[in-house]
C-alpha cells in the first residue's frame, strides 16, 4: 500500500465514493478490504481518504479460537464419555452379576446371590433376584428332602412283600397269611401314593373346589363322622352361624385328619374337643385333646413330611399332618399348635370367611 504501487495507483484515480478488496500473495496480510472517498471542496479535489484494512490477523485470531474451542470440546467430550462410562458401570453392575449368577446357576448350585447395596430400582432387582433364589433353592432342598423320604418309605413295605413272596411255601395257611400281608402293605403303599399326590395338587391354583359352607351344619356332620372314628368322650363347642367361601371335601379331610391324629395319642377314656368360631372375617376350627401331647422340639418339626417325632406311633404315612398344613395354605389360613407334654394338644385352623380375606403364609 505504499506510494507507488498497484493498488496505491488505483487509489489515486478514485473519483467518487468506492468501496472493495484486493488479494495479495503474503500470508502476513491477506486481503486488504478498502473503502477510499474524494476530498471535494469549491468543486476541487483536493486529495481521497483511504480507509484500508489487512484480514490476516483476524483470520488468524478466529482460526486460533477454533482450534481452542475444538481442543477444549474434544476434552469435554473424551471426559464425559469417561464419566458415562464410570457411572453407567456403577449403575449395570447388579446386571453384569445377575447375567454372571444366572450362568452358575444350575440344579446342583443355588447358592448364587446378588450384593443389593443402596436403594433404587437396581437394589430391587437384586433383592428381588436373592428372594427368588431363596425360594427356589428351599423348594429344591424340599424336592430332594421328599424323594428322599417317599424313597425310604416305599422301600420297607416293598422289602417286606418281596421277603415274604421268595419265602412262601406251599403250606395253603402260610400263603393265605402271607397274602394278607401283602394286600396290607400295598394298601399302605397306596395310601402313601394318594397322599403324596394329594400334597402335589395342592399347590395347583384349581386344586380347591370353591361352594358356600354352612358352618354350624359343616361342624355338626364334622362331629357325626368323627365319633366313629374311636371310643372316646367326644365334646364339641360351636359359636358359629354365618357361612363361609371353601372346599368342603379338603376341609372335612384336614379336619377329620387332626381328628384322627387326637386318637391316635388319647387313652380311650382320654377327652377329644371340636370347636368352631366366628369373628367379622374369620372363622377358627381347632380340635383340643388331653393325650400324650409334644416336646418343643417335636412341635417344630410336626409338619413336616414324612416326621419321626420320638416314639411316637402312627398308622398313617407320615404325611397327614403335612397334608392338612398343604390344605389350610390353600385356602389362604393358617395352622397353629399348642401343645404340652402329659398335657394334650390343641391344634387351631384359623381360615378367611371369602377368599378375598387373608394371605398365604
């Protein structure tokens, strides 16, 4: 732009108002933007005022911005996915161990368990997943515990037929005496069969046959049936009137069931009581005995299948109990035991008057 050259010649042959830019080869300059104006007085030009300006440093300064903010956004970024990648791990661990869990699992190890540490819809997940195990692992534990039992009570009576069939002669009394105790064992096989099959429907969501129950009229039959059972001073005590949602057929057998569980342990001088009550949404069966009656220790484990308790005898198969705790779950009650030794027991059954009362427990 100095005297002398191109552009400075072009400006001096401006005579009106003009406004432009020129390009130059140097990097330190760029293009110069210009806006040149004549001096004009009395009708003489007296000289242009030039206004010129070089673009290089500008460029320079908004390309060295970019650049920083480029650099700045690229950390940004690589921080934030850094940060994402931290947090969403934090946050998908229960789900990375609920997969790595869900692998192990097989029938021979259930001990698998989730750490539900804080709170939210993740700790619920694990929580949810470690309830869902416990269950299926005491389901298995059962499973095995019952094949196991049903096994061993199988085998006797089948030891016992096949011993006597290979040692039976000709003798027509001998055979006539094993066959009596064949026709015995089988019967008792049989009741074994029809127990366990009746506690395996019971945990089917049709296995009750829903009618409306006349309790006063239920407890009196109740009693009819159960003074057949034994000689013994059979009392009964009902303050129920109203009528109830069940199964009268499961009712009547876990009833006659506790019923017939009281002779077994009563002298026949020994004094078995039905009872039934009534309250707004329940209604409670107990029968009440003065026998030979349980330790502690024999009362927690009265329930279950296939129980020794003791010396205690039974002619059942083991699973009578067990069957009436299976049908009292199913009618959405509960069971309970009292019981003394020396003194007798009391067991109560305490059921909702409609199904839509109470819960399973």
């Amino acid at each position: 732009m100095r005297p002398g050259s191109e552009l400075y010649q072009q400006w001096e042959d401006v005579v009106e108002f003009n406004r432009g830019e020129w390009v130059t080869d140097l990097p330190e300059i760029g293009t110069v933007l210009y806006k040149a104006e004549p001096l004009i007085v009395d009708g003489e030009q007296l000289g242009i005022m030039v206004l010129a300006h070089a673009t290089a440093g500008e460029q320079n300064e908004a390309l060295a911005s970019v650049y920083t903010f480029v650099m700045i956004e690229g950390a940004v970024v690589l921080l934030s996915l850094c940060l994402a990648w931290f947090v969403t791990g934090r946050l998908l661990k229960p789900v990375r161990e609920l997969a790595i869990a869900a692998r192990q699992i097989n029938e021979s190890d259930l001990t698998q368990r989730l750490s539900a540490q804080g709170s939210g819809e993740l700790a619920d997940l694990a929580q949810i997943f470690n309830a869902m195990m416990d269950r299926l692992q005491d389901s298995f534990n059962s499973q095995r515990r019952f094949v196991n039992d049903a096994g061993h009570e199988l085998r006797t009576p089948i030891t016992i037929v096949r011993g006597h069939l290979e040692l039976m002669d000709d003798d027509p009394k001998e055979q006539q005496e094993t066959i009596e105790l064949v026709l015995d064992e089988l019967d008792r096989m049989g009741r074994l069969v029809n127990d366990m099959i009746a506690l395996t429907k019971s945990e089917r969501p049709d296995f009750l046959q829903y009618e409306m129950i006349d309790l006063k009229q239920f407890a009196h039959d109740l009693f009819t049936k159960a003074q057949a059972l034994a000689d013994r001073d059979w009392q009964v005590k009902l303050d129920c009137a109203g009528s109830m949602m069940g199964d009268r057929q499961r009712l009547t057998g876990a009833l006659l069931n506790l019923l017939r569980n009281a002779t077994q342990h009563t002298l026949p001088t020994g004094t078995i009581e039905l009872g039934c009550k009534q309250t707004l949404t329940q209604v409670i069966f107990w029968v009440k005995d003065n026998g030979t009656g349980m330790s502690p220790e024999e009362q927690l484990r009265i329930f279950d299948r296939f129980a020794r308790l003791g010396k205690r005898q039974s002619d059942g198969s083991g699973l009578g109990l067990a069957i009436v705790k299976a049908f009292t779950k199913a009618h959405r009650g509960k069971i309970a035991l009292e019981s003394q030794l020396g003194k007798g027991s009391t067991f109560t059954i305490t059921l909702p008057l409609s199904t839509q009362f109470g819960t399973v427990s």
